[in-house]
C-alpha cells in the first residue's frame, strides 16, 4: 500500500468504468453489456486518514501502479454481532463503522425499516462493509428477537465469527441464548464486548458476574475449550467506548472525545475472527443467504462467495439445495455486483472467495440455492430453517365496512404481496386454505411478532384483510404414537416483590411451570423469575403482565423446543359485547352500558352487526344496541338530561387484537382501524351454530 499516490492528506480511491462494450442476453431475454476490459481513473474523495476506503469487491484495494489487484482472502473479516433487544447491538454498529472511515450525519444507519425505527428493533438481518487497517470487515447485524430467529439461522452461513453484546447489567438474556446456541453449533468463536459500562451502577464485581455466566451458558450449550476460550472487551456504544481494561474504560467514558475509540475491540475483532476459507482460484460458488428486490435491477440474491471469483457479465446457475439429484433451478448472466456501506448499495466489477455480495441476474434463485459457474455439479450444504410455530388465516374483509378505507382488497391482492413477502422471509409459509374460495390463506410464521410486523406492513401499503386468531402448529410425538408435541418457550421476568403472586399465578393458568425464582437478582433488587410455558398461553399475555406489574415489570421469551402437550387452557377471558344493530354509536346508549363492562369505542363511532364493541364484566357474551337515541318527549323535568360522561375507551393496538380474540372471532385490519368482529356476523346464524355445535 505504500505506494498509493496521495494528495492533500487523504488516500486516492480507483474509480473504475468499463470500455468497449459487448451486448448479451440472458435466459429471460434481456440484454446486458458487459465489458471487455477495464480502465481506471482516480478521482480525490474525503476519507479518514490511515483507513482504505473501498468502492470495489471488499476483497479488492489498489496496487502501487494504480490498477486493481485482489486482495488475499487473509486481509478479509466476516463476523456477525449478536445481542439481546435493547443492549445497544445498533448503536455500536454505527460506532464501528464510524472508527472504520464511513461519515453519516445519521444515528441507528442499520434500522432502515420504518417499523425497525419506530420500535427499536432489528427484524431484517443486513450486513455493511467497512475498512480497518489493512483490512475490509463485513458485518452482519442480526435481530435480536427469536420471532426473526429464520433471519438469523440463514446469515449465520455467511460469517467466520461473531461479537457477542451483553448488557453489563442484565447480563445474557432470553433471546442472547437462542441466537448464541445457533452460532456455538456452527462452530464460530465468540468475541464477548460488555457493553453500557458508562452507567453508574455498573461495577467490575458485577461485571465478572456477568463473565462467569457467560462461561457458564456456554458449557452448558455444548461449547468446546477453544470456544470456552473468549476474548472479553468492556465498551460504551454510546460513547464510542471500547477497551480490554473495566477501569480504564470507565476513566475514557467521562474523559474527552479525542481520547475516545472502538479500536482495541476492531483489534480483537481482527485477531480473533478467522479469515474466511475458499481459494479464490477454484470454481465459483455462492451459498443464497438472503434475497431482496430492487425496482431496477430485480431479484437480487445475497450472500459469501464461497470459492473462486465473479464478475459482471458471467454466466452462472442457480443449484437447488440436496442430495445431488435435484437438479439446476436456472441458468442466467450476472448483470450486476452490489457491495453495502452503511446499509447503501454500491456497485462492484468482481469479487472474490470471502467476499459478501448481492447479485443480479437470477429471476428464480431462493435461500440455501447455490449459485454457482456452469461447469459446478454439486451444491454447497446448507443449514435448514427452523418450522414455523404459530399460523393465521388471512382473508378479504367481507364487514359491512369493508372496501371504504384501503385500496387492495381482493383475494388475489392479499394472495400477490404473502406470496412475494415469502420470497424474502424464509421462515414464512403461505399455504391456500382449501375451504377459502381463493379469498383465504393460511400464513405460518415463528410467532405473535413475525406475523403482526407483516400485518402492520401490509396495513401501511393499504390493504385491507381480516386475520383469525393465531394457533399453535403441533407436531406428532415420534416415541409415543397418536400423542402430539407442543412448542414451548422460556419466559424471563424482572418484577418488584408485591407482583411476584400475580405474575406466577396469571403464567400457572397458561399451563407454565416456574423453573427459577431469585429474589434481588434483578436490576433494582427485583425479583427474577424463569418459566416454562407454552407458546398458545403466551399469546396476548404482554398486555396481561403489564396489568399485573403496573408497567414496571419485564419480560423477555424466546422458543425452548418441543415438549409433550399439556392440554386445555384454562378459560382466561371475559364475555364479549356485541353489537346488535348497524349504525353510529351514541352517547346515550354507552351510558348506559359503561356499568356492564369496559368499552372499545366511543360515541359517534360506525358499528355493525357482529362487531365486538367491548368486554363483558361477566364471563357470558351479550348482544346490545350501542346504536340507541335517547326518546324526545313533550314533557321536561329537572335533572332528567344530566349531561353523560364517558369513560375513554380502551383503543387496542394490532399486537393486543391479535392476542385478544378467540377461535370464533376475527381481527378486521384497515390502513386507519383496527376492529374485532365475530367470524360470523349474524345473530341467528351464530346461535344456530352454538346449538349444532352443543348437540354435537
């Protein structure tokens, strides 16, 4: 690198353009042009000093003549950053990134989805290049939560190793441990950064606590001595923190700016993180980790090249994932190399084994499919998703409201956007529901989250639909036949002393069994709790241990496995009130029903037959009519028109609908409501079917 022109302080970057173009066409009939060879110029670009920008392959810098030459699979990282929610995974991404030479205005760079900013989570996995020293790191950020475990069982194939973030507080939660046992089966190493060491209740003793757990999860989930063997780095995110030393990271977060960096964690990083494996001068391969699409370019598939070199313009197929027999999905040229800096794409001329890279061309390739040189035979291996574990049905919204508030309406609308969104979200399954007409279709997915951010996301692009209530997929028991599985998930909770009845009692009637109680071992001195419960008693129960902590309680779960069925639930509801009449609701009639239980709309609302308008006090369902005028009369008498107030009703958000209804009801989902409704709106055809189904 040292002979690099320079000017001005800062490192000349190689742009590349191509020269005498020769056309092709691809197996879809589009024509491409690809170069015959390659000329550069260089061009002065802001970069921080001492770091090589790259704007080619990541596994490609500049040669002391100016031309491109490739770099060694040596000088390349690929690591993943696993973290629990909330324990700053996003915020010390953009601090990396920023000690590696990329300047943003912007916080949270990853989270660039809309729902991913407004809840602070990761759903999607993306991964962004970044240089440090004399060499190119690729990173993956993975969600946090088990609902996107699918996202993070798939990127994993992609990575050498990974930055394991816990909170110095909380230590390693729920989620750290479903997402570190896929990675610890993978054979990756573990770098360990204890992060948010600037708070002032953080000490060294609790953090050797927080070390000692660490060793002890990682024995218990099978680790070897090498990966029992892991760096530890104590570091601030949101003061841009790192170092090996508690003491002197605590000094470097109250001292000045300058004196702040994440270097001795991109060390560790650099040291501990193996190169990636594949000779660059073998056949090409690729494993698809993750697909996206792009209004201009099409499908584009995402993943490490596992051996040998690509380039514009070269033809490759896509290999089916098996035993050797499945055959070629298709055959096509590439015509575009995409790298990511800072979650934007920036286009490549080739890259090579170790890099990561989306590639256009390829119109039906999908996760775990092999792209590959036309001359490969055998696919590269691939880890299989794990089954989804919830399904909802989603269908048109035949309400007496339905077609007034959103745009896409019908049956084959609905079917269009699951069928492209499972393209994408592999652990997503769209089935046709054989008794819908084509108007219903049932959706499989990995929890209450993963289906209620697709619901909310086709909400905003305007659709209207309504959804039943989740339900358990169970599984037949392999060793005792005609017996059947259940999948169940680990609940953790951290609340106050006076709470601690409540909560066991509200987990114990959703067939949960309390594993581990420890009084003070929470933040606060709370009292810590650990059950093991079913994932159809899990369903709605957030907004119930909110009730019951007051808010003050936390609560984290992630899926355990299978285990035998545990039978009924018991009944956890009260009786519904439904509307018996169609029309706007009137101040007058909720008056009078506020006394019989709590209400979900208020005065002036359009309601329908069958629509659910509240929650009975009594366990028994009622029918009213919200719908009903005060009489005028000739005669008037002192206080006979009192004025009526209200309670505000309880507005339910599409989490708290989607855990509300029961079997017979559904969630009705417009771009501007969220309503509940029962599945059959008439009244004489309800109580029909509930002598049929009593004879029964």
């Amino acid at each position: 690198m040292s002979g690099m022109r320079r000017g001005g302080g800062a490192l000349l970057r190689a742009a590349v353009f191509m020269a005498a173009p020769r056309t092709g066409v691809t197996s879809s009939g589009t024509r491409v042009f690809v170069a015959d060879r390659v000329g550069t110029f260089v061009a002065p670009p802001p970069i921080a000093k001492n770091n090589v920008r790259c704007f080619t392959a990541s596994a490609l810098a500049m040669s002391s003549s100016g031309g491109a030459e490739e770099k060694p699979a040596t000088k390349v990282r690929n690591f993943a950053i696993i973290a629990h929610v909330d324990h700053g995974k996003t915020t010390l991404l953009d601090t990396l990134m920023n000690q590696g030479g990329h300047v943003s205005t912007s916080e949270r760079l990853m989270d660039s989805n809309d729902l991913e900013k407004e809840r602070g989570i990761t759903i999607s996995s993306k991964y962004t290049s970044f240089p440090w020293r004399d060499c190119v790191f690729n990173a993956v950020d993975t969600p946090g939560h088990a609902d996107f475990g699918g996202e993070v069982e798939r990127v994993l194939d992609m990575v050498d190793g990974c930055l394991l973030l816990v909170d110095a507080q909380e230590g390693p939660m729920a989620q750290t441990k479903f997402v570190l046992s896929k990675a610890l089966q993978k054979g990756l190493h573990p770098v360990v950064c204890i992060n948010k060491v600037d708070r002032p209740g953080v000490t060294k003793l609790g953090c050797d606590e927080v070390e000692s757990k660490l060793f002890d999860l990682f024995a218990n989930m099978g680790a070897t001595d090498s990966q029992l063997d892991f760096a530890i780095v104590y570091a601030s995110a949101r003061e841009g923190v790192a170092h090996l030393d508690f003491h002197e990271a605590r000094r470097l977060c109250g001292g000045d700016k300058a004196d702040k960096s994440v270097a001795p964690l991109l060390d560790v990083l650099l040291d501990r993180v193996p190169p990636p494996p594949g000779d660059p001068d073998d056949e090409f391969k690729l494993l698809v980790s993750m697909i996206e699409h792009d209004a201009f370019v099409g499908r584009l598939v995402t993943g490490r090249v596992a051996s040998g070199r690509v380039a514009v313009g070269d033809r490759v197929k896509a290999m089916k994932m098996g035993d050797g027999g499945d055959g070629d999905r298709e055959t096509g040229r590439v015509t575009k190399l995409f790298t990511s800096h800072g979650g934007v794409r920036s286009p490549l001329a080739s890259a090579a084994a170790g890099d990561i890279v989306s590639v256009a061309g390829l119109s039906l390739a999908t996760v775990t499919d092999t792209v590959a040189s036309v001359t490969v035979t055998e696919p590269l291996p691939a880890s299989p998703i794990d089954p989804p574990t919830l399904k909802m049905t989603f269908g048109v919204n035949d309400s007496k409201l339905g077609g007034r508030e959103g745009k896409n309406l019908t049956g084959r609308n609905i079917w269009d956007r699951l069928v492209a969104e499972a393209e994408t979200n592999v652990a997503l399954r769209v089935l046709q529901d054989e008794n819908g007409g084509g108007d219903r279709f049932e959706v499989q997915g990995r929890g209450e989250l993963h289906l209620g951010v697709l619901i909310e996301t086709m909400r905003r692009e305007n659709f209207e639909l309504s959804v039943s209530p989740p339900a358990v997929l169970f599984k037949d028991d392999p060793e005792r036949p005609g017996k059947k599985l259940e999948p169940l998930e680990e609940v953790l909770a951290e609340v106050d002393e006076e709470h601690v009845g409540g909560v066991i009692e509200a987990l114990s009637v959703r067939k949960g069994d309390l594993v581990d109680m420890q009084h003070g071992a929470g933040e606060g001195g709370r009292t810590k709790l650990e059950f093991l419960c079913p994932s159809r008693g899990l369903i709605g129960f957030r907004s119930v241990f909110i009730n019951e902590t007051r808010g003050t309680g936390t609560m984290h779960r992630s899926f355990h496995g299978y285990g035998p069925y545990r039978g009924a639930l018991d009944k956890v509801r009260k009786g519904a009130i439904i509307s018996s009449a169609s029309g706007v609701t009137t101040t007058y009639a909720l008056g009078q029903l506020e006394s019989r239980g709590s209400m979900f709309v208020g005065p002036k609302v359009e309601v329908y037959e069958g629509m659910i308008i509240g929650e009975s006090s009594r366990d028994e369902t009622m029918e009213v009519n919200a719908c009903k005028e005060k009489k005028l009369t000739n005669m008037r008498a002192s206080g006979t028109d009192e004025t009526v107030r209200l309670t505000p009703p309880r507005l339910m958000t599409l989490e708290e609908a989607i855990g509300y209804v029961q079997a017979d009801e559904l969630i009705e989902v417009t771009p501007t409501a969220i309503r509940l409704r029962k599945a059959e709106l008439d009244t004489s055809k309800r109580k029909s079917n509930a002598r049929k189904a009593g004879k029964s």
